[in-house]
C-alpha cells in the first residue's frame, strides 16, 4: 500500500475565534460564521483583538507560506495580524491597503525564527480589529494556513 501525502495546510472554522481578554469583543456563533462585534462599555471599545489556535500542520512543516481568512467587515477594519508558534512571535503586520487578510503571504516565517526546543507547540493568529461605530461588525467564516 502506497502511504498517503500529509496535506499542507490547516484551517479553522470562524467559530473557533476567542476573544482577547485585555481587548475583548462580544462574539457571536452561528453555523455559518463567528460574528464580532464591539464590547460597548469597555473603555477602548473601538479596538478589539481575536485569537485562533491552529493545530501544526500534519505534514510537519514549520514553514507557512499563505494566510487565508474568509472574513466580511461592516464599519470595522482589520488593524493587524500576529502569527506565534508556542510562545514565539514569528509574524508581525500592521495591514493597510497593500494587504489583503484574505490571502496574506507570510512566507517570511520559518523555523529558524523560532526559539529552540518550542516548535511543536501549536501556532496562534491573533488579529486587531478597529471598530468605526458601535454597531460595527465583523463576520469570520474561516482561518487557514497553507505550508511549503
């Protein structure tokens, strides 16, 4: 029996999202999609940040090459987005129009970025949010990432 190939990506449906507890938001879950919100009465309700914990990659890579979110916004702006291996920082963006959340190359990460002995830990995304009114909105459906 021929083995078969690891696949090279993970992805998490949107409602996998979790709110940040310094900068939180209100969350929403569906069957379709995560929808977020501000949390109004928090002092700094304008900005919010949401995390997704991704597994490693089943063929073993530590090396993405694409981040893919399926994500609408209503009055909300996605800020910045974090990428940890463990407790690494490996990936640092502050996005403006030059990016596109949707399909991101984060090729610049590899292995050698990450702290010896901590690779292996799990990867965490992490994404600010700007929200431009109270009845701002963003609706995640998907977080994935493609490996080399």
């Amino acid at each position: 029996m021929t083995p078969r190939a690891a696949a090279d990506w993970v992805a998490l449906h949107g409602n996998a999202v979790i709110s940040d507890t310094l900068r939180p938001v209100d969350i929403a879950h569906s069957p379709r999609e995560a929808v977020i919100t501000p949390k109004i009465g928090t002092p700094d309700w304008s900005t919010g940040v949401v995390h997704f914990a991704l597994p490693n990659a089943p063929n073993g890579s530590t090396k993405p090459s694409r981040l893919l979110v399926d994500f609408q916004t209503v009055m909300a702006i996605a800020k910045k987005v974090e990428i940890y291996f463990g407790p690494s920082e490996v990936f640092q963006l502050s996005l403006t129009d030059e990016y596109n959340l949707e399909d991101l190359d984060v090729s610049s990460i590899s292995a050698s970025v990450v702290q010896p002995g901590k690779c292996g830990h799990g990867i965490s995304l992490s994404i600010t949010l700007w929200f431009q009114q109270p009845s701002s909105k963003v609706s995640i459906e998907s977080v994935g990432l493609i490996f080399r």
